[in-house]
C-alpha cells in the first residue's frame, strides 16, 4: 500500500498508569516499590485514508486506554502518534482543538454520552459553539438538519426538538454518529458503538456507519471485543493482548486463517448458530483469565494462558510481529508447528 | 415425563398511570425436567418479566391477571407470600438475574453473602455452612479464599460464577438465567456456557435461558421459545431453528439473519426496521404485522393463533402451515 496513504501512526506507544501509595503505607513510612499498571505496552500501527481499521481483544487488553490514547484525553508515557504527517503527540492549546476537530469519537453508551436536558438540536450545536465553526443560528440549524439527514434520522425536523429520552438506543447511536459528522471529520474512533444495541438494530447502525464513512471518505478505528460485527464492517483488524499487538492483517484473512493462538482461542469462543451444540462442552485452546497488566508474564506474554507453550516461551524475549505475507504480522514464535 | 413446570395462559400486566402494559400476553408453556428452554427476543418484548413472573414476583406496579403457573402441578400464583418464600424462590426455583455482577454488594464478603441466602433458609452452624459454600464455589471452579474477599476484588467473570454458586446451593430444580453472559468477553462467555452444561447434567437441573442472542441459543437451549411484544412468536427445537428447514415465523427468520455470522463473509446484514410496538395499545391483529414483509389484511385485523406446525414445532402466525400439507 501507498506511504502516503497513512492518515493516523502510531509507534512504540506506551501507557503506564502509576499506582499511588496507600494512606496506611503513607503513614506506616513504607517505601513499597509501586508497580505501574501497564495499560498500553508497545503498539505499532498504522491506518490508512479510508479503511476501517478494527482493535480486538478482551476486557483489560488496552483497546479503549488505546482510543482514549488517539483522541488524545490522556497523554501516552512513551512513544508517539503521528497524524496526516504531523506529530500529534505533545500538542496543546488551539493545536489540539484543531486536532480533536479532525479526529471525533463516538462512546459505547449512548445513554450515558448524551446530556439528558440538551435537546437533538442542542446536542448537535454544541460542537459547532465550540469550534466556532458556523456564523448565526441559522446557519447552524442547516448544519444541523444536513448531519440528521446523512444518518437517516428523517424527518431531521422532527427530531431536533426532541429530548434524549424520546429516542431508542439506536436512534441515540445515530445521533452520536451525526454530532461527530457535523464537524467535518476526518477520522472516527468508535469505541464499542453496538454493544449495548439489541442484535436486531446493531445491522442497522453498522449498516449506516458504513455508508456514512463511504460517501464522506471517512476514516474509522473501530474498537470492539466482537468478532463478528468486527468481520462484517472492518477491513483489517489487529487483535490485543494485555497492550501489545499479537497479529494484525486483513479481516478475512485473521478470522479464516488465524495464526496466533491467542486469536484461534477468540475465534473458536464465539459462539456459532448450528445445531448439534447443546450436548458438547466446547475444549478452548486456553485457560484462565487475564492475567494482571501491572504484572505481565515474561517472555511471550501469552504463555501463561497458552496450550502449546514450551519452556522457552517463559525464557526468551518477547517475539516481535513478523510479516508472513500480504500484510498478515503475528507475533508467536512456533506459529509454524502448530 | 410430566413437565416440571407448566404455564398456562399467563397474563401480566404493569398497571401504570397510562394504562395497562401488556407486558405477558397469554403465554403457554411446558418447562421438562433436565431441558433448556431458551427464551429469546428483543429489549421490550417480555424475556425478564417472564423470568420474575416465574419466580412470583413481578416487578410492581406488575399484577397477575389470569393463568397459572404449576410447578411439579401445584399452581404457585394463589400461594402466601411465606409460604412462596419458604418452599419455592431459591429452594424449587432460582435465578441468575441480568447484570449479576452488580447484584452483589460491594460492602460485604462474599462468604458473608452466600452465608445470608443460607441462613434465611437452612438452620446451619457457621462451620457447615463454611463447607458448604467452599464446595460450592469449587463447583464452579473458584478456590475457597474467595469467600473473604470483596466483589472489586473478583473480575467480572469470577463474580458471575459467583452469583451461579448461590443461585445452586440450595438445590434447586429449576433455574432462571437472565442474560447471564451479556457483560462478558467471548471467552470467559464460553467459559461460563461450559460451566452451566457441566453443572446441568450433574445436578440434572432445567434452565430457562434468556438472552438476545440467538447464535448463544443455539450452543446451549434444547428449545427455543421466541416471544415477540408479549406473546409467544414461535417455539421450536433446537434442530429446527438452526438446520434443516430454519424457522417458520417470520419474526425468527429476521432474528437469524440479523445475527452476525463469524464464518460467512456476507456483505449485507440484514435487520428488523421499526421497534417493538408500545405494548399499552398493541397493533390490531398479529402484533408483528408492521415490521412484517408478509403482512396481509388477515394479519392486520385477526390474532393469530399458537399452533402446532411439527412434531414440538409451534408458531403463531397466520402464514405458517402445518408442514407437507
């Protein structure tokens, strides 16, 4: 793919998050050696102008600290983010407002990301006051009606006097969508968008946030623990654990051919509507939970969990992620043998 | 085999200043010993309140109206409350309630929790009772020492097989899970689905299991009982739903096609426009005749009835025939 293409870079991120000291250790006098908790541990990845780019991994694998890292709400410990050529990392003041213009986020909880006393039609102002992007009211109702309408919430009219809790889940989703659109963005960091969608409205909201990011060139991080509606919308996908990137490539390819014992574990979860299931206890290539980020396992951070893992899994250092070929990376080391 | 549990013709209706939401709308049904019955349907449609009818408890301002329950034959609705509490919740019947890791509290233990539930039910000395929950916890694949610890302490699935320890210990025959695995990862997801097969045939249990998700369904219920704004849409096995011919009513087929497929690169998703009807004046007629691309004047005017379309295969939709005929 073109270099040029790149519209967001991320390389060597980290985030720590630094424990603080008891009250009891405080006055106790202790000096007990803190931990960080270590969020975020190494990403690299790059986006490209139009892509759907999908971040996968369970609770506690950093995909969200990873998005809160992009929209820039929290500052990484190392390592930087460059975005349409420039870095974005350190910026402040106007720099970042300017920023945050071009890259919106859309929350996982559409009950709890809108004010309940602002009205559609104030939720969707707020942004242009603050950007101070269009003249008098007038103009700003246009705006308004034209990012209701590019999310089918018709007749726009109709749904700007009304208050968020005349609407369904997906009809707030849709007006989350609509208040990032209404500043023009370039790129959309959509954390978890359908979750708490019931099943038979989250088609219809991936379904819009497709054509949307079609006919406006949009660009999207979608983060998400759902590999199914991750396969359906996203173009590649890049599967976390516990902060690190363990394979990334093209959607069909990580979910047909799965490399990663990590991602062969993901995969086989998810349960599949076919009969013939109901007596079997399904055997999952990996055990337990995971393990605590301010105590990660040597070596291949996945050993603990991992069926195949040998003793020098533990010993030696971390793999890298290694091409193996149209753009698919993994990163475990005996990939080959099993 | 007589059914453990029967439901015939339950009406439940909230009484609020509006009106009369026809939350259960004349629902029938037969519960087996050792079966799954999957209840599946969108937010709204009446999954839960279902589950707490079951239980004799529905949520106020919720009334009985007409119907029995009969649990092992004897209708449980005109009972005393402590008579309810004595023999029924938690000893005949349990419940794993939605979002049950919230439903411990965060000041206590959970020794101290577990203890409660046993207390108000079984006259125990604290030493018996200290066994009773280790092998309980063990069951569900949680060490002892989680008896002192606090729910923050405890991740999201430890909590969850927590609450399934409690919803067991006293032995029930019949239990309730409502959405148990909506919070969790796919794995830990799996991991609990394993667990409650495991504890199923161990302790030779009935679960009725509630989600929104049909491709869950299929992995863990022996029937599948679909309900749509209060009525029952279709009830059909497992089988049927997922192979062969696929569902009858027109509700469940969408179901199934909105489902996201891992294993199908499918470039359309399908789903249901329009949301389920306000349940204090429901449609005339079948109440799925305006999301139905079937709909005809019958469907608009007439209520269809639940009838048998195959062998345990029921529908109520005017456009499902008895099958070969």
């Amino acid at each position: 793919m073109d270099e040029n293409n790149v519209i967001l870079e991320v390389k060597n991120l980290k985030k720590y998050f630094m424990p603080h000291q008891t009250f009891g250790q405080a006055i106790a006098g202790k000096k007990k050696e803190l931990r960080p908790t270590k969020a975020v541990d190494g990403l690299n990845f790059q986006i490209h102008k139009g892509e759907i780019f999908g971040l996968i991994g369970e609770s506690g694998s950093g995909k969200t600290t990873t998005g809160k890292l992009i929209m820039k709400l929290i500052d990484p410990t190392e390592g930087s983010i460059i975005f349409n050529g420039e870095d974005v990392t350190g910026i402040k003041g106007d720099e970042l407002k300017a920023y945050r213009r071009k890259v919106q986020m859309i929350f996982q909880d559409p009950y709890a990301s809108m004010n309940p006393r602002f009205k559609i039609r104030d939720v969707l102002e707020e942004p242009l006051v603050i950007h101070k992007m269009k003249g008098d009211r007038k103009e700003r109702d246009q705006a308004i009606l034209k990012a209701l309408t590019e999310v089918n919430l018709t007749p726009p009219e109709d749904f700007m006097g009304r208050w968020p809790h005349m609407l369904s889940g997906g009809q707030r989703q849709r007006v989350a969508t609509a208040r990032t659109l209404i500043l023009n963005p370039m790129m959309l960091v959509a954390d978890e968008p359908v979750s708490m969608i019931d099943l038979s409205t989250r088609a219809e909201i991936l379904h819009m946030m497709k054509d949307v990011q079609q006919r406006l060139d949009l660009t999207y991080l979608y983060i998400t623990h759902d590999l199914s509606t991750a396969r359906y919308f996203t173009d590649r996908i890049a599967v976390m654990y516990l902060g690190r990137i363990v394979e990334m490539g093209l959607a069909d390819d990580i979910i047909d051919h799965p490399l990663h014992p990590y991602t062969k574990a993901l995969i086989e979860a998810v349960p599949e509507a076919k009969t013939g299931m109901v007596d079997i206890v399904k055997e999952l290539p990996i055990s337990g939970e995971i393990p605590n980020p301010s105590n990660i396992p040597s070596g291949c951070r996945f050993h603990t969990r991992c069926p195949y893992a040998k003793p020098e899994c533990a010993e030696l250092p971390e793999p890298a992620l290694e091409d193996v070929g149209n753009g698919h990376m993994q990163a475990c080391r005996r990939y080959k043998e099993l | 085999m007589d059914p453990i549990l029967q439901i015939k013709n339950l009406k439940m209706y909230y009484h609020t200043s509006k009106g009369a939401v026809r939350a259960l709308d004349d629902i029938s049904f037969d519960l087996m010993p050792g079966e799954t019955l999957g209840l599946v349907g969108e937010s709204g449609c009446g999954k839960t309140s279902m589950g707490c009818s079951i239980l004799r408890m529905p949520t106020p301002p919720g009334r009985y109206e007409s119907g029995q329950i009969l649990l092992n034959g004897r209708d449980i609705i005109p009972l005393p409350e402590k008579e309810i509490r004595k023999d029924i919740r938690w000893e005949k019947i349990s419940m794993v309630f939605q979002g049950a890791m919230n439903c411990l509290t965060p000041v206590y233990t959970i020794g101290k929790q577990m203890t409660e539930t046993l207390n108000e039910h079984r006259q125990m000395e604290p030493k018996e009772a200290k066994e009773l929950i280790t092998e309980y916890l063990g069951l569900v694949g949680l060490p002892g020492d989680v008896m002192n610890r606090y729910p923050h302490e405890l991740s999201g699935g430890m909590k969850q097989r927590v609450v399934i320890a409690t919803a067991l210990f006293l032995k029930p025959q019949i239990v309730i899970l409502d959405e148990p695995t909506t919070a969790l990862d796919v794995i830990v997801q799996s991991q609990i689905i394993n667990l409650l097969k495991k504890l199923k045939k161990t302790f030779n249990l009935s679960f009725i299991f509630i989600t929104h998700d049909l491709s869950l369904e299929a992995e863990v219920s022996d029937r599948i009982c679909v309900m749509y704004a209060g009525k029952i849409a279709e009830i059909a096995p497992n089988e049927v739903v997922y192979g062969g011919d696929g569902p009858a009513h027109p509700y469940t087929r969408k179901l199934l096609e909105a489902t996201p497929r891992l294993h199908q690169k499918v470039e359309h998703l399908n789903f249901i426009p329009g949301t389920p009807p306000d349940l204090i004046d429901p449609p005339k007629g079948c109440r799925f005749n305006p999301r139905c691309d079937l709909a005809t004047d019958k469907c608009r005017e007439e209520v269809p009835p639940i009838q048998e379309i195959g062998p345990g295969h029921y529908a109520a939709c005017w456009h499902c025939h008895q099958k070969g005929a």
